[in-house]
C-alpha cells in the first residue's frame, strides 16, 4: 500500500534529497537543461508532491546554490592546507575549478540562467541572496588570508563572476568572441585577478 502521510521527519529528508538532486543535475548538464521532471522522478516522488516542497523550480535552483556554498568553502579551506601548492597556486586552482565547474562538481550560472531565476525572485529571496553571496565571497578572501572589507568583496565577487560567465558564455551568448583563445582567455584573466589578491594578502611571518 502506498505511503500516503509522511512525518515532518520524512518531508524534511525528502527536501533535502529534492535539492540534491536538483544541484547534481544543474553541475553536469547546467540549469537550463535540468528540469523540474528529471529532479522529482530522480528522488522518486510525484509532480504534484513536488510542488508541495517548491512553488517553482527556480525556487529549488536558489536553494542548491546555498546548498553548495559551504562546499565552495570546504573546497578553499582544502587548497589552502595543501602543502604541495603555493598560495598562488591554490587560488588559481580554485577559481580555475568554478570556472570549469562542470568538470568539479561546481555550478555556475550563466548569464541566461540568472536573467530566468532572478526574474521569478521577489525582492525578499533576491535580497537575502544577496546577502548570502556576499558572505560567500567575504569567507573566500578570508579563506585566501585577505581581510574581506565591503570593497574588496565587492569588486572581488564581480571580477570572479566576470570570469565565470565569459567562460560559458563563448561562444553562444558572446559570438563576436574568438572561441579558440577562450581557455587562454580565461587562464590571463584569472592571472591578473591573482595578483590582485595577491597584493592585497595579509603577510604571515
């Protein structure tokens, strides 16, 4: 006989494996292409039981990336502590990772999937994600050893997304770009932000 109650337990477990599930698709075959359908029939429930956990599937999307935010920090924690790299070193693997996330378990917007979540988002989820990225990219400098004011979070979060988004965006969404020089594109880019940071990183004795 099918289960027709679930304890507050059980939705809990199901929510979390909903959002799991949902950020596992979004890494491997990106936002667009991971759809509501494909997450709920993954964690083996009902469209309509889905719908009990998420109003829309952009919903779920925001969740996945918090989700994913203490891994992103983990994963720097990691690189740092990482005898066998430089801190240089470490820092370009990390940001070099993001921008290949779908080679490392990462997911990055591209320019077309943030224009179709952020539209659905009220301007409460919108702010609140705000907040929340800020204080993701403020615990990754400080991750990098560099004191994380408002500033440096600032123009560290756009030079850092500035990158992302130019790697998945050549050469569908920027056409006029030269696909061939876009790895090398994308390696002096993340070069120049390095030593930035770098000029910016508290000395330890």
């Amino acid at each position: 006989m099918p289960k027709v109650a679930y304890s507050e337990e059980d939705r809990e477990h199901i929510r979390t494996a909903l959002i799991s599930a949902g950020l596992e698709l979004m890494v491997k075959q990106g936002i667009q292409h991971t759809t509501v359908e494909q997450i709920y029939k993954k964690v083996g429930i009902s469209r309509t039981f889905f719908y009990s956990f998420f109003p829309t599937k952009e919903a779920l999307i925001v969740e996945a990336l918090y989700l994913q935010q203490p891994r992103i920090l983990e994963y720097v924690q990691r690189l740092m502590s990482d005898s066998a790299l430089s801190w240089r070193d470490a820092v370009k693997q990390f940001l070099h990772s993001c921008c290949y996330g779908e080679r490392f378990g990462i997911a990055v917007l591209s320019i077309e999937e943030q224009q179709l979540i952020f539209k659905r988002l009220s301007k409460e989820s919108y702010q609140t994600f705000r907040n929340k990225q800020i204080r993701l990219f403020s615990q990754i400098l400080e991750g990098f050893g560099i004191e994380a004011n408002r500033d440096r979070v600032n123009l560290f979060t756009n030079l850092s997304l500035t990158v992302m988004i130019v790697r998945r965006a050549i050469p569908d969404t920027l056409p006029l770009f030269v696909p061939e020089a876009a790895d090398e594109t994308i390696e002096f880019q993340i070069n120049a932000i390095v030593d930035a940071l770098e000029r910016l990183r508290v000395k330890v004795p």
